[in-house]
C-alpha cells in the first residue's frame, strides 16, 4: 500500500473543473485554499453572459443550472452548467461549484471547490476543502475544518508530515471517492482517489487511493 501525501496530479483530473488554473504551479491540494476567492473574482468577469447570470456582484450562476428558490448564495461563486443548487443550500461564499455537481437541502459550503459531477446531497458541511470529480458524501457527512486547540493544521501521512500553515484546512478528496454516511473528515484529512470510507468513520491523516477504509487500524487495498 502505497502510504505517501499523494498530490494534485495523483489525486484528481484537472480537465473536470473550471478552476483548473488555480492549481497551476501547486503540489498539494490544500495550497488552493488561500487563492478560491481572488481567482473566483478574476475568473467571473470573463464567463459568457449569454451561458451565465449574474445576479449579484460577485456571483455567476449558469443559465442551465437549477437553484431552487430557498437556497443561499454568497459572494464570491460559481455554479457551473447543470449543477443543482437545492432548498435550503447555504453558500457561504468563495465556493466553486462544478458542472452536474449537487448541493442538497441545507448543505452548507464555505471556502471550497467542487470539481465537476460532485455530489454533496443531504446534510452536509464542506469548507475550506476541495472535492474531486464524481466525489460523493453520503448523508450527514462532514468536513471538519479546525481542530478543537486551534492550532494550525498539519497534514500527518504515514511516513511524512508537511505543515499547511493554516488554521482552517478540510478535506482533500480524491476523483470517485465515496463518502459513508454520518462520517467526519477530521482537518487535514487527505483521500486519495477511488477509495471508500466505511459509514459513521472518524478519519484523520492520509487515506491512500484505492483503498477501503473501514476503521482507523483496518484500511484495505481494493482488488
């Protein structure tokens, strides 16, 4: 089992996202965390006015996008073609929502990206944290973002720990990771792509791609 800090290029396929230049010249996913709000604010301005509103400074929302009418949305966004917004979403704002991706009832987002075909369905908290394409949290699902002392997060791999010298750090989800439900993504929680994590799981650290996790000592490769 592979058991190394996987890294961008390893973890998800840029060719899904809209944000695909934000991770230019950047080794690890969470280095993206500082720059979603200037470059939602550069990237805005030039979207197609005949393919995106803008119904309020600093929001662009695709014209074949679904928001359904109880749903919040702070500024800066982006909701990408075909993406769902539903009742009672919250974006909080400095969110990337990807094409065909889902936010479902009273999911909150804050500081994120969301790379095409996501779906964060149904009671679900995701900040300051990235998700790759056709990642998947099952119900009630969350991204823990600070730890309880408050201290700057670090990201503790098997064999390596590599400080992010920020406060607020997520989830790093991998392309095609599946997400039980009622789980928590402790910060600094790195998933690498196509693994699964077990429902009711309390993940710390690096998960590697490809693997099952189903408690904390029992993380098994896929065959």
């Amino acid at each position: 089992m592979d058991k190394h800090i996987p890294t961008i290029t390893e973890m998800m396929d840029l060719s899904h996202t809209i944000a695909a230049p934000l991770f230019e010249g950047k080794k690890y996913a969470w280095e993206v965390l500082a720059d979603i709000k200037d470059y939602i604010l550069q990237l805005g301005p030039t979207l197609p006015a005949d393919e995106f509103d803008n119904p309020a400074e600093g929001v662009w929302i695709a014209k074949d996008a679904k928001v359904f009418p109880s749903a919040y949305i702070g500024a800066p966004c982006i909701i990408d073609h075909e993406a769902e917004i539903r009742h009672c979403a919250f974006i909080r704002g400095s969110a990337i929502v990807g094409k065909k991706s889902v936010v479902g009832n009273s999911v909150e987002l804050k500081n994120v990206v969301l790379f095409d075909n996501v779906e964060t369905p149904h009671y679900n908290y995701v900040g300051d944290s990235v998700l790759g394409f056709h990642a998947h949290m099952g119900a009630g699902s969350i991204t823990s973002n600070v730890k309880s002392d408050r201290l700057l997060v670090t990201i503790h791999g098997a064999e390596e720990e590599i400080p992010t010298g920020r406060k607020k750090v997520g989830a790093m989800l991998g392309d095609y990771v599946e997400v039980g439900c009622n789980s928590v993504l402790n910060p600094g929680t790195v998933i690498g792509a196509h693994s699964n994590i077990y429902p009711t799981s309390s993940v710390r650290g690096v998960v590697p791609g490809n693997c099952i996790y189903k408690a904390k000592d029992n993380i098994v490769e896929k065959r």
